[in-house]
C-alpha cells in the first residue's frame, strides 16, 4: 500500500466547536466509566428532518468534540439532530440506531463501536431508505454503507511511526536521515481489533519502522510485532498500562534500556507513561522513552509541552464534522457526496467511497502553530492540560 497525499479542501460552513471539557484527565489517572447517554435533539423547529449521529463513547474527548461539531453543523444547515454515545457498548450503539430508524431519522452518521456488528440495523436503514455515512470508522460486512468520511488513516500510522524515528534521531523532522544509528530498543502496541482504523494506523506504523528493523538499527525485546499480540481492546487506559507492565516484566526487568514505545492513541499513552513512572522511568539514570500518540488530547498535548510524552497526531474533527454535514445534505438533496478516494475501502463486500482528509505529527515546537493558532485548543487549555 502506498501513502498518498491529498489536497483536502475544507468545504462548507464553519462549525462553530465546542469542545467539551474532559476533566483533566491526567497520565495517572483510569478511564471514566462511560455509560452512554442522550445528548436530546435540538427540540427547535427545523424544516431539514432527523438526523441520527451515533458516537461510540465519551470516555476519550475526541468523539465528544465529534459528536457536538457534527450537531452544531448540522443544526446550523437546518437540520434536528438525535445525537446518542454508546458507552463503548455494542448492544448500546445498537439499541440507540435503531431507535433512531424508528424515530424517523432520514440520515444516520456512524462511528461504529465494532466495525462489524451494525449489519442488522444497516438493512433495516436501507430497507427504509435511509443513507448511511461511517464515521472515521469503517463499517464493515455490509453492503448499506453509502459513504465514508475519515483520515488517511494508513497516512497516520506513517506519521506515528516517523514520529517515533524522530524522536530517536533517526530522521530529522524534516523526514531527511538524521545521525542516531542506534541500536534501539523500542516497543509497539495497536489500537482494537474491532476497529477498522487500528489495522490501518498498525500497517502504516510497522511499514515505516520495518527496513530500520531489517538493518538493525531497531529491535524490539518483548518479540511483540503482530497486531495480535499488542492490541488494546476498546483503546482502553488500562490495557494499555497493562500491557505495558507485562512487557516491561517480561524482557525489560534486567535492566535491558527501553528507548522507544510507539502508542496507537494518546490515551492508552497516557497508561503506557503510568507503566513506566512505575517503573522508574522518568528520571535521570532511566529516562522517559521517545512515545507517540493520536488525536491531540488536551491532556496529552501538556504532556508533549512538559517532554514526557514525545508526539501525537492531530487530526481536526471540525474538518471531519465539516464532510461529514456537507455528506449528509448531499445524500437529502438527493445527490451523491463527493469522493476522494474510491479504492482503499473496502469493508468486506464493497469498496465504500470515502472522503479522506489529511492530519499532522505534532511536537512540543509546534503544538503553538498547529493547535493554538488554529483555534483548536487556547494557549490557557495547553497550559492547563484541560479544556476550559
Ligand atoms: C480513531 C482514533 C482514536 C481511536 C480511539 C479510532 O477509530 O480514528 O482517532 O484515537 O479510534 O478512540
């Protein structure tokens, strides 16, 4: 598979976002419990119909600031909008689709828990005549997906693992050889099975760290490179600092160094940097290693500005939100959204036709120039390390 660019252009309105604020949720501490909940419709008059987005959990703060981007768009375009999370609960996601299909709804928009397990409610949505647009997620085994809105995801697993050859001093940030030669101890871990992206992000990840491997200049203790063996189901915290601790006892308790660990998702970072303070890394004789994540967390990105985590992946949900509105108003005008990409998708039964929007490695020098002066997060929040 190669990487492609694309000159994602951000078309439709401006999405006014809101993102909620997380509870400062710090490297030390576990995952909310995350019950699912309903967010309500708009209850105002719109002459646009219902509109179901389904959000897979409130437990990592990107799909809160997806959910509410996505609605405030959607409203603003005259739309009622029924916007529900799971709980990262299978039967939940279910239930609420369902219940959307039967309230009315003559669009859904689907960030699936399991790629898999919607076929039921798909038919019942094609039967009714109602488009269905994955979010950022692929759903997969199924022929009712209309369209896809999401990152090069393959892309960001390059940028994951480029990411982490930086920090080694393998390349230099401008992707040239840099002058480290190693060896290097380092370790991987990917995000869960079930979703569709964590294949993607892994693939790209290990295609980018593979020749260093080969010659040498990487290896990897614990013998953990399938995505098999270092999965974290649901993207937990937990599994990640479990995983994390397991390997550390495994091939790291004689005092072997650990130089590298590449992380799938800032917040299983933020148990894999719980792992290691436990572990005594972090100070002088034993330094924290050269860690990535993904999404740009708010807490995560103070930890990036405080150098104990090294890298992330920021991937603007109000750009997504934006493609996603422009989708849906497409498919209600009795249009097909545009594409750009029509060939890496494909879930099982069909290439499913996808707008892929571009996304960037962020450092401690640049989290000002990417984060701040665009808007997402205020120079207060970075400091803070929540969302005010
Ligand atoms: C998303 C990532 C996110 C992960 C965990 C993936 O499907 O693409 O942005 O980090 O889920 O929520």
């Amino acid at each position: 598979m190669s990487t492609r660019k694309f000159a994602a252009v951000a078309v439709g309105m401006t999405l006014a976002l809101s993102l909620a604020a997380c509870g400062g949720e710090g490297a030390g501490s576990g995952t909310d419990t995350d019950t699912g909940g309903d967010t309500g419709s708009s209850g105002e008059e719109s002459e646009g119909g219902l509109i179901g987005v389904s959000m897979p959990t409130q437990t990592s703060e990107r799909w809160i600031a997806d959910g509410d981007a996505v609605k405030a768009g959607l409203e603003e375009a005259g739309y009622e909008v029924d916007l529900q999370f799971a709980g990262d609960d299978i039967p939940t996601q279910s239930q609420q689709i369902d219940q959307m299909i039967t309230k009315g709804a003559e669009a859904l928009i689907i960030a699936a828990i399991d790629g898999t397990a919607l076929a039921s409610q798909l038919q019942a949505a094609a039967d009714a005549g109602i488009p269905v647009i994955a979010y950022d997620r692929l759903i997969r085994d199924s022929e009712n997906v209309n369209f896809y809105v999401t990152f090069d995801n393959f892309n960001v697993g390059v940028q994951q693992a480029t990411s982490l050859l930086v920090g080694l001093g393998v390349l230099n940030a401008d992707g040239s050889e840099g002058t480290a030669t190693g060896p290097f101890n380092i370790e991987v871990h990917a995000g869960s099975l079930d979703d569709n992206n964590a294949h993607f992000f892994f693939a790209g990840a290990m295609e980018t760290l593979q020749p260093y491997i080969d010659s040498g200049v990487l290896t990897i203790p614990s013998g953990k490179t399938e995505i098999e063996q270092v999965a974290i189901l649901r993207w937990q915290q937990e599994v990640a600092q479990k995983n994390m601790e397991d390997v550390l006892t495994a091939a790291y308790n004689d005092g072997t160094p650990l130089h590298g660990v590449l992380s799938p998702f800032d917040g299983a970072s933020r148990g894999i940097i719980t792992a290691l303070q436990n572990a005594g890394y972090g100070s002088a004789d034993k330094p924290m290693p050269v860690i990535t994540g993904q999404d740009a967390e708010i807490a995560s990105v103070k930890l990036i500005a405080d150098g104990v985590q090294f890298s992330t992946i920021f991937k603007d949900t109000r750009k997504l939100a934006d493609q996603a509105v422009v989708a849906a108003e497409a498919y209600l005008s009795g249009e097909e959204p545009e594409a750009n990409d029509t060939e890496t998708y494909d879930n099982g039964v069909k290439v499913v036709p996808s707008y892929l929007l571009e996304s960037d490695i962020v450092y401690a020098d640049n989290i000002e120039a990417l984060l701040v002066d665009s808007g997402y997060y205020t120079a207060e929040e970075v400091a803070a390390g929540q969302t005010s």
